[in-house]
C-alpha cells in the first residue's frame, strides 16, 4: 500500500522525519537561552542554504563561489518589502524566495557555457555585483542598511518570539531536507548527477543540459533566498556588509566539507562550521588559523567531505542494509523492435572546420535492422561523422534524414529525440552514479513523470521509477553485467564499462545506435564478447553504425560497409567486396611503388 | 574634461600593469596545471610585507629587498603547490584547488596579523614622493616604476617561457602532459617550477605596489580577485589576452571613476560577466571545441 | 530505500549528538561565569579593528586600576571580551551573549557605527546599559533619545558636533563653494547625510554630487578631479586615516590645493605615519583630545605607552582615552549601586562627580535629555603642521 506523498519513505524514514521534529521543538525549551537559541537559527537556515549549494555544486558539479549574492537577493526582497511596503512576514517571504529564483535563473544564463575557474569568475562577479550594488544603491540602505525589520506575526497578531522562530526555521529546513532527498532519489537527482558525470553523454540520451543546469541554479538559489529571508528577520538588521566573498567561501565550505554530494553532508558541514566560531569566540586570534586549517584539511584529506569519506569506509558500508534483488523486464528487449525502424540517410553531408574539409558531400544510407560498418584510416572522417550525425557538431552542408524527415542540425538532445543516440570512444559514463543508474538515465525521455511528482514523490512516480529498474535490469543482464547492478560505474573493468555504455544506448529505444569505436583497448575475450552483444541487438531488431579500425571483427559483424577517406566515400559493399577494392587498400596502405602491386 | 581622462588613464595604468603581472601569475599555473592560486592576493601581500621588512626595519637597500621578497615567495609557492595543490590534482572534485588555495590565503592573512598587526604601515617609495608629469597628468615615481618593472617582468617571463630551453619545457608540459614525460621532462618538476614562478610573480607585485597602497595583512584580497578577472577577461591561456586584460581592469575602474564614482566598483564584475555570457572562454580565449 | 531510512535515522542521531556536545561545551564556558563582569564587544579584526584594540587598551588599564584599589566591595570585576569582526550580526550576537549567558551589568563597545546601529535595538530592549566610547554615527544616540529610560551613552564626539566645527570655519572664512568625499561604509554614509543636512541649515549648499569611495581605494584621482571642476573652494571628508591619506597623496598628484577637513581619525598618529609630513601638512581635522591638552592627559599618556610598549605603545591616543573614561564611568555607577543593569544605568546618567577624566568631559558628563559626554565646547578644529597637531585659530 503506497501513501499518495512520500511513497517511497518507509517506516525508517518517517522515524527520521518524527525524531528532527522532536529535537527541533525540544531543543530552544531545553536550552532555554536568548543567545543559543539565536545560533541554533542561524545553524539552521545556514543548512538550508548549503543544501541548495550542494544540490548545486554536489550533485552538478557546478562551482559557486557568490551564494552571498542569491542569500542577499532573499534578504533585502524580504526586508523591503516589509519595511517599505507594509508586506507581512507570510507574503514578503514566498516572494523574497521567488526573488532570489529569478536572480539565480539570470545567474544560470552566463554559466551554461562557462567551466571551471571561468565557471567560478561568473560566480565571483555576480556575489560582487550584489555587494556593490546594495552597498552603493539608496534603495538598499547602503552600508546602514534597512532597520526596524519586523519578524512574522502570529494569527493573535504578537511578533514570534526567539523560541517560535526556531521552530519556523527548524520545521522549514526539515522539509527542505525531506524534499531534497526526494529529488536525491529520484530522476531529478540522477539527471543532475549525470551532468556532472558528463555533459556530452548526458545530451546524446536526451538531456537538455542547458535547462537542467538552469534548473539546478533556481533550486540552489531558492534555497540561499530562504536562507536569507530568514536572515533578514532574524534581528531586525540588515546591511551590505554581511554579504560579502568571505560568506559566499564559508557557504560553499560548509556544503562540501560536510560531503558533497551526499544527503547528509551539508548538515554535517553546517553544523561544524557554524558553531565553529561560537565555540572560539574566546580564541579570536587563532579562530582564522583554525577555520583556514579546518578547510584545508579537510579538502586535501576529505575531497569527499566527512560523509562521503566516512561512506568510503567497508566499516560503514557493511552496515548499510544491501539493496532489494530486482526482478529484470525483458519486455524492454521486446519493445527496441516497436515502432516503425526507418531508414537514416545522410545526404550530401559536408563538415568543414575552417580550411579543414573533415567530411565532403558523403551520402550514405542505413537501412533499417542492419550493422552497417564505417571504416577508413586516421583522419578520415569517421569521428567527425558520428559526431555530426549525433547533434554534437552542425553540419556545414547537407542533411540528415530519419524517415524522410530532416533532422540534421538539431543539438545532441534533439537528436536523441530523433532516436539516433551513441556510444563513445573514450568511454563517458556518469561515474558517480552506480551501474543501473547508468541505464536509468538512458530512460530519460521516456520517462513521464516531472519535477513536482518527484518532489513530492507520489505513487505514480515511485511506481513508475521501480517499473524502469526492472527494464534496466533487463538491459544489464542483455549486456551480461547484471551482477554489477549496484556498483559505481567508476569501478567497472574497461569491458565492462563498454558494455554499459551499450545498455545505456539501448535504453534510449533508438532508431539508430552508433557505436564509436567499441573495440578500442579491449581484449580478445571481451572482442569475442563484443561481437556476439553486436549480433544479439540486431537480433532484437535495432539499427547500428559500428566506426571500427578492428578489421576482423568489422568484416565479421557488418552488412554493408561504408569506407571514407580524407573525408569522402570512397567505397561501399559487403565485406568482401569491400576488401578487395582497390580504393581501399589504396588508402590504408598507400599507392603500390613502381612494379609493385598488392596481393 | 580630457585632461580628467588623461589623468584616469595615467592612474589606470599602474595599477593595471600589476593586475597584469599577476595575472601572468595565474597564467603560468593554469596552463601546466589547470589549476590557479585563489590566494595569489595573499602572495602579493607577503611580498610586500617581507620586502617592508627587509627595506625599512632592517634597512638594506631597495634592489636586494625586492630580490628577497620575490625569492621568499617564490619559495613559499613551492610549498603552496605541495600543500595545497599537488595532494588535490587527481581528486574527485574538480573544484578541491579553489578551496584549498582559499584557505591557505586565510591562514597566511591571519600569519601576517599576527607578525605584522592588522593596520597599514608605510611603505616609503625609494623614489621619493616628487610628482613628476606626463602631459598635464601626475604621477608619482613609484608608479612609473611599477608601469615599467611590472610589463618588463611580462615580457621577461614570455622570453623565458617561448625561447628559454626551461620555459619551453614548461609550455610543453602546458600542451601535453603526458607526451612531454614522454619526452624526458620531468613534469613534478616542471609544475613546481610554474608555482614558484607565479607566486613570484605576485610577490614582485606586492613589493612593486605597496609604496602606493601601503603595506598590510589585507592588502592582497582585492587585487587577487582583480587580476583573477583580468586574466579571465584575456583568456586564461592567452598571454597576450591577460596583459590586456589587466591593462583594461586597470583603465576602465578609473575612467568609470571619472564618470561616476559609485561605479568604480562594480563596474569591473559587471564587464565580467556579460562579456562571459557570450565569450565563455574569455575575450580572447581559445575557443576549445571539446573532442569527443 | 529501507538503506538509506536506516542511515538517515543513525545520522540524525549522531548530528544531534555532535549538537548537544557542542553545545555542552559552549555552556561550560558560561558555567564559569563570575559574578562580576563588565561585558565589552570591539572591532579586533576587520575595518575598524585598530579603533577597536585601541579601546580595548584603555578598557583593560580602567579595570586593573580598579581591582587594584580593591574591585566592588573586594570582589575584582572580570572582563568579557568578544570580537565583533566588524560585523552587525556578529555585534548583535556577541551583546547578546553577554547579556544571556555572561550575564554582565553593563556592556561597553562597540567600534563602529555600523555595528552600533544594529546593538542599540537589542540593548533598549533588554535594558542592558551600553556606553559607546567611539562610533560617531548621530542616530546612535538619536534614535532612543526620547524614551523614558534610555540605555544608550556615548563619549566620543558625534559627527554632527564635528561637522559643525567645519561649517563654522567655513563660515569663518566666508567660502561658499563646498565639496563632499566620504567613505562607502556605515559610517560615511550616515556622515553624509548629516554633512549635507548641516550644511544646508547654514545656507552652503554643496557645488558638486558627494564623491564616494571605497576605505581602502589608493587613488582618489578620479573623485578629486570632479571636485576640482566645480572649483570647490573646501572639501568635507569623513575618511578615516589611510582613505585620508590617500585623499592627500592623490591631491598632491593632480596638483591640487585646496584646503579640506576630516574628522578626529585624521588626526591619528597614524595619519602622520602613513603619509609623512609632506603629506599631511595643512590637513585640518576635529578632534577633543590630545595627549598634552591637560596633565591628567599627558600622565595617561605615559602610563599607557609605558603599559603597552609591546603592542606600540599609545599608538591611538584618542580611543584609548576614550574609551579608558568610559570604563571608568561605569566602574564608578558599579561603585554606587551594585551590578544591576538597570541600576546602573540610573547611576551612569547622574553621576556628577567625575573630576578624573582624562578626556575634555565635565564632571557632570550626562542627563536625562543629554547621552552625549562630549559636547561642542569638548571640540576643536586642528590641522598638521610640520607633523604636529596644533589648534586652528584663524
């Protein structure tokens, strides 16, 4: 029996839940103190907003260095709204929050393309812009700030107390937990940890990566906006001075010293760092050295954050309670021969790089059902022709039809939405996700259920998430790696791994699979293995493209083979055909010296 | 109103030319490294701040201070790099450097509190404090020097690293790890090299800088975070992008300044970011088109 | 899903636990509470951090001399000190504490105006008497002056009192173009506010937009430069020491001349330090103390670089002392009535007696309608001359 919100937490989550109701209202008439009961509010909205820099940084993989920023845009929404426009607490709040979604929607927009240190600059002159612009613009209050902020009022019309604003605070970071690992173990969180595996695979199996970055911006930036909403009300004050690039490194501290990545991590680390400086408040000369050497011990002896190190530890990994056996559905086998297999015709297809022609005019045409082989010595072409057939690069000239229908031109997700998806040379997984993670992100286009179904996990969604396991378990054991169902994809042997990938193609339901090289670096047992997994998917009717420099096992599986050169077609027949032409030979061994012929 | 300009750009130009200096810093580390020094800011204040203590309390003479601060840095980036660098490289967080360069920038600002207080102290310029004139603009001796020693110094170091057999071994060290091992380059050493290099760099600055700016324990962060820019502004992995990246960081905050002086701030960021939104790699950046 | 329930209920306990203990510890510090203690919350890090460790200086000298003569009724007085980092909510924390956990009878601080705005709520509301020995900031003491029982005192000059010294100069010397430059934080701007104010009341409008920058800014060229085209004729500026000479350097560069004024951090030994004597000479600035203005002053003086010789001696004289009168004045409401908050704000207000101030103060320093201890008769315009502070008397 499935509750209709939350249908995925057993009995041991909904423990959870009730045990931090119970400390949060325990705890302020326990500690019955004016000065802890204010640090125990400020721990708790600091949490808030590293759960949304995680969500950020963690799971995407998306540096920020200026969450001061998006903490001050909740901040002064809330606080000018009821000062200057009479708003009460109920209202100003939602929209202070909204606020900050927005800022972080328009902070998303110079990101999408920006990676690593450029990543981290975009960041860096957003948290300073904010600053400067509170510090300078009137209307802000300037460096003295807005004062005589009122805090929410309860229905009798008194202002909360210290106690009750815990309570508030505490109650709403709970549920920002509870909600966050709902997304955590949902599609949403798998999409955004698939990005920070890679980018380019997460495309090629129909993932928007632009709009789900921008998606992971908004919930991180809603979660600082309530962070500073709470803020705002919390002393009546505030002014520029609180938002500045110390804050924005201590928030990103917190989320990742704690774990990135991990659903308790930012509590772990809010908790340390916060009540770090309250602890040594005696010791304010050496509270920098400890806070500086607290980072840097932890980053260079942690990377994963003292959650993801202690889960690193088979101690603790022995108590966790092994996952449920999942009973694999083969119908997904079946369903790959569903709907019409068209034919995909490349026409007339020309990709030049500046002066360098990589493909000229190459048709080639693929029918339906069959592995069609592509061959041709280094710096022919092939990759260049995958990676436009892919979406990866536009092509110069010429189509890309599937069933007629032009789809050349359209970006990697849009051609995965075509039905043509890919395998990848250097193989790209997504890593941090375990094996039949890998698979279920194949599922993403189609999969029906959003993001409110998965925050709020309803049973439609949980219902829909066990169904798909099942087929990704089918798919592993179709690819012979069933048994490593659990295990991160970063732990795979090199065969392995190849097959993965694979099965994650085969999940897309793809109406042509290119396999980019598949038998590089593998060795004879897992060719042998290769060949037969290539033979059993036309078997279950997909259409392939194999780009291969492995003659042997090229002239074994193919039906027909295309043969490029400086990047035109120069042959295209069987096998056998293939093999004796003398174009071919031509190109791979060069033209035969004078007297010579090839024999 | 020109002669205001003129002045803005005489000004602009010396403060610009240390962000270039560097700039260069986070220039030589990126490219061997992919990874930058977040504390560079700090770096610079060492070496203003050793070579405060070299000049002026223990009295020796001007070129041997700057030599000692620039050698003193260039030995604490060693330890940098070991520290807080080499022990992340291969981690799971491809952000672990930002971090942890952080936070050696918070405990060498807190070690500069604690051996030379927490106010500025004067820095008297060994040039003397006469105004000297450029057409109708001022300048003091100092700044002049800094224009010339500090875009000397980037020139030097695009010598070193174009035409000196070192500085070639360190560029192929920058363009492919591994075939420069291959090659017989001790590439360990080579990335000790260009942290040394760059944090000399930065010292060079803070010596160069502090006469105008006073010396003290937070002199470094916002010119560390200026010259971050400017280096992204350029390019990080253009030279010649990240000299004019500094250069024009340098301009543009005085000439905004002359405008309106509420946007002498922020005007730098903002350039920042809507120029990233459409160069995501800097102005002059190579545009990379990732290899699949 | 049953994995990571179970995990979540184990972390839920362990982080409530790592709560508790942190919690426990810091409750141990209060445990040992004293009975007596005299709360204090200071700038040691940040942007005011050297008014700050100035200050504390003289606070700590008061309390010594105090125990030494034998404390409150033989029971020393114990100090609790915490660091504001110049940082609103942090002040507002740390007063907090004091009066929560330390449990103090009167609380002296803070450096800064900006944290000041952000304290005084707090110390009204709880009825915790706080005597503010440096921010300038006017609503300091505005913003409560009209309650029945006010909480709030101050023993420094307040920027309006400073400003008017300015004015009257200006007035003097029958100027009428004025120029304006502050510093972009709490302080300057609430100098702002009360410089355009002021000046309007006396009739001098100012000629040009005010010019802003940043404390730590090294070139004021740009800002100046707008001064210089609407032909100011003097310059108002509320920067503290190195903005200040900064200012001075800057106008060097361009060639400027033109006479100008800040307020009392101007007029630090600071000042003279960073910029030498070129630099500063004919910079004007208000102030109501130097060390040599009356003997009580110059024994203070010496005591105090005698004291302190390793943290550089008397190396802000003006906090010091300031700060050093306050503490007294407080000790001395402690002597009269005992370690009640509220008592001690009585007392603070009719003390009348307080001949032994080292600052201009009367002895009569505050009444009912009066938190300012240093009025306008306190004050003077002085200006540098060849590295010597001396009145102005022109």
């Amino acid at each position: 029996m499935r509750l209709p919100l939350l249908a995925a937490t057993g009995p041991m989550g909904w423990l959870g839940i009730v045990a931090a109701a119970l400390t949060v209202y325990a705890l302020p008439l326990v500690l019955d103190d004016a000065f802890f009961i204010l640090v125990m509010q400020s721990l708790a909205y600091l949490y808030i907003v590293a759960i949304g820099i995680d969500i950020l940084v963690g799971w995407t993989g998306q540096i920020s260095i200026g969450h001061a920023g998006l903490y001050a845009v909740g901040a002064y929404t809330s606080a000018l709204l009821t000062t200057k426009a009479g708003f009460s607490f109920w209202a100003s709040a939602p929209l202070g929050v909204v606020a900050a979604g927005i800022a972080g929607g328009l902070l998303a927009l110079p990101s999408l393309r920006a990676k690593g240190p450029y990543l981290a600059m975009v960041t860096l002159a957003f948290g300073f812009m904010v600053e400067v612009t509170a510090n300078r613009w009137d209307f802000t209050g300037g460096p003295m700030g807005i004062m005589s902020i009122p805090g929410p009022r309860l229905p009798s019309g008194e202002e909360m107390d210290g106690t009750e604003y815990f309570w508030l605070i505490g109650g709403t970071a709970i549920v920002v937990q509870v909600l966050t690992a709902n997304l955590y173990r949902s599609r949403i969180g798998r999409t955004l940890f698939a990005l920070q595996g890679s980018e380019v695979a997460a495309e090629t199996v129909g993932i928007n990566v632009y709009a789900w970055k921008v998606l992971a911006f908004v919930l991180s930036s809603v979660c600082a906006g309530l962070g500073g909403v709470f803020f705002a009300h919390q002393n009546g004050f505030i002014n520029s001075d609180t938002f500045v690039f110390g804050l924005s490194v201590q928030l990103l501290t917190s989320a990742l010293m704690g774990g990135s990545g991990t659903l308790f991590g930012p509590l772990v680390g809010s908790v340390i760092l916060n009540l770090l400086p309250t602890i040594f408040a005696h010791l304010h000369e050496y509270q920098l050295y400890i806070y500086g050497g607290i980072i840097l011990v932890t980053i260079v002896f942690m990377p994963r954050g003292i959650v993801g190190s202690l889960l690193q530890l088979n101690v603790v990994r022995g108590l966790l309670p092994k996952p449920a056996a999942i009973a694999p559905d083969p119908s997904v086998i079946a369903e790959l021969r569903e709907g019409a297999r068209p034919t995909v015709t490349v026409r007339d297809l020309s990709k030049h790089f500046g002066g360098i022609r990589a493909l000229n005019n190459v048709d080639i045409s693929i029918k339906p059902g069959t592995v069609h082989g592509l061959i041709g010595p280094n710096g022919s072409g092939k990759s260049t022709f995958v990676n436009v057939v892919t979406g990866i690069y536009k092509p110069t000239s010429g189509e890309v039809e599937v069933a007629g229908k032009q789809v050349g031109g359209s970006s990697p997700h849009g051609m995965a939405r075509s039905g043509i998806t890919r395998t990848f040379q250097s193989i790209r997984l997504f890593g941090d996700l375990s094996v039949l993670n890998n698979v279920m992100v194949g599922f993403h286009l189609q999969l029906r259920y959003g993001f409110l179904s998965h925050l709020f996990q309803t049973a439609g969604a949980v219902a829909e998430e066990e169904r798909y396991r099942r087929r990704a378990m089918a798919l592993l054991e179709f690819v012979g790696i069933a048994d490593r169902a659990e295990d991160l994809a970063q732990n795979l042997s090199y065969g392995e791994q190849r097959r993965l990938e694979i099965a994650r193609g085969l999940a897309t339901k793809p109406k042509l699979l290119l396999l980019d090289e598949p038998a590089a670096g593998v060795n004879p047992t897992e060719l042998h293995y290769l060949a037969d997994v290539i033979g059993r998917i036309k078997a279950a009717g997909v259409t392939q493209v194999v780009i291969e420099h492995h003659m042997e096992l090229i002239m074994g599986i193919s039906d027909t083979i295309s043969v490029l050169d400086f990047g035109q077609k120069i042959a295209e027949g069987t096998a056998t055909e293939v093999r004796a032409n003398p174009k071919v030979i031509e190109a791979y061994l060069g033209a035969p010296a004078e007297g010579e012929t090839h024999g | 109103m020109f002669a205001n300009i003129w002045q803005a750009v005489i000004s602009g130009l010396s403060i610009g030319s240390i962000y270039a200096l560097i700039a260069q810093g986070y220039y030589v580390t990126y490219i061997t490294t992919s990874t930058l020094n977040f504390g560079q800011g700090e770096f610079l204040m060492i070496g203003a701040m050793i070579g405060l203590t070299a000049y002026v309390v223990l009295g020796v003479p001007f070129p041997l201070a700057l030599l000692i601060a620039v050698v003193a840095t260039g030995l604490m980036g060693i330890a940098l790099e070991r520290i807080a660098i080499r022990p992340v490289l291969r981690h799971v967080l491809t952000h672990s450097w930002v971090l942890s360069t952080l936070a050696i920038s918070i405990i060498l600002k807190n070690g500069a509190v604690s051996l030379w207080g927490p106010e500025q102290i004067r820095f008297p310029s060994p040039f003397g404090e006469e105004v000297l004139k450029i057409g109708n603009a001022g300048i003091f001796p100092q700044e002049l020097f800094i224009i010339v020693c500090a875009l000397g110094t980037v020139a030097a170091v695009q010598l070193f690293l174009k035409k000196s057999i070192l500085g070639k071994a360190m560029m192929a060290v920058a363009h492919n790890r591994n075939a420069a091992a291959v090659m017989g380059i001790d590439v360990k050493r080579m990335v000790i090299l260009a942290f040394m290099l760059s944090s000399a760099l930065a010292g060079l600055g803070g010596i160069l800088i502090a006469p105008v700016t006073f010396a003290w324990a937070y002199m470094g962060t916002v010119p560390g975070i200026k010259a971050f820019a400017a280096a992204i502004f350029g390019g990080l992995e253009n030279p010649v992008g990240i000299l004019i990246g500094g250069l024009l960081i340098g301009l543009l905050e005085q000439l905004f300044g002359v405008i309106n002086s509420n946007l002498k701030e922020g005007i730098t960021f903002l350039f920042i970011l809507i120029m990233l939104a459409f160069r995501p790699t800097g102005l002059m950046g190579r545009r990379t088109v990732e290899k699949v | 899903m049953t994995v990571n329930n179970l995990v979540r209920a184990i972390r839920r306990v362990a982080v409530g636990s790592l709560l508790a203990a942190g919690v426990a510890v810091a409750s141990l510090q209060g445990a040992i509470a004293a009975e007596l203690k005299l709360g204090v919350d200071l700038s040691l890090t940040g942007g005011t951090d050297d008014f700050g460790r100035g200050a504390r200086m003289g606070i700590e000298m008061a309390v010594k001399e105090y125990n030494a003569k034998g404390g409150y009724k033989g029971k020393p007085v114990e100090l609790a000190i915490y660091d504001d980092e110049t940082k609103p909510a942090k002040g507002v924390e740390n007063l907090t504490r004091l009066i929560t956990r330390d449990r103090v009878f009167a609380v002296i601080g803070p450096a800064n105006s900006g944290v000041a705005l952000a304290m005084i709520d707090i110390a009204q509301k709880q009825k915790m008497p706080l005597v503010v020995p440096l921010p300038t900031s006017e609503p300091i003491i505005g913003r409560y002056a009209n309650e029945a029982k006010h909480y709030i005192f101050r023993v420094t000059l307040n920027d309006g009192i400073q400003t008017q010294f300015m004015i009257d100069y200006i007035k003097r010397k029958g100027l009428k173009r004025i120029g304006l430059m502050h510093d972009s934080t709490g302080w300057g701007q609430s100098g702002r506010e009360t410089a355009v104010r002021l000046l309007k009341e006396a009739g001098i409008p100012l000629v040009a937009e005010p010019q802003v920058f940043d404390q730590n800014d090294t070139d004021m060229t740009a800002q100046l430069s707008k001064l210089r085209d609407a032909n100011v004729e003097f310059i108002v500026s509320y920067s503290l020491a190195p903005a200040g000479v900064q200012i001075a350097k800057s106008m060097q560069k361009i060639g400027m001349k033109t006479p100008w004024s800040g307020t009392w951090g101007v007029l630090a030994p600071n000042f003279l330090k960073l910029g030498g004597k070129e630099a500063a000479e004919g910079v004007m600035g208000v102030t109501s103390y130097t060390i040599d203005h009356s003997d009580k002053a110059k024994a203070f003086h010496e005591r105090v670089e005698a004291a302190y010789k390793d943290q550089g001696g008397d190396f802000f004289p003006v906090t010091t002392a300031q700060a050093y009168d306050a503490a007294r004045l407080v000790l001395k409401a402690l002597d009269k009535v005992g370690p009640d908050p509220v008592k001690v704000r009585d007392a603070i207000e009719a003390i009348d007696d307080f001949h032994e101030a080292v600052t201009k103060m009367h002895p009569r320093p505050f009444t009912k309608e009066n938190h300012e201890a240093l009025g306008a008769d306190t004050g003077f315009l002085a200006v540098w001359r060849d590295g010597k502070v001396f009145r102005v008397t022109d």
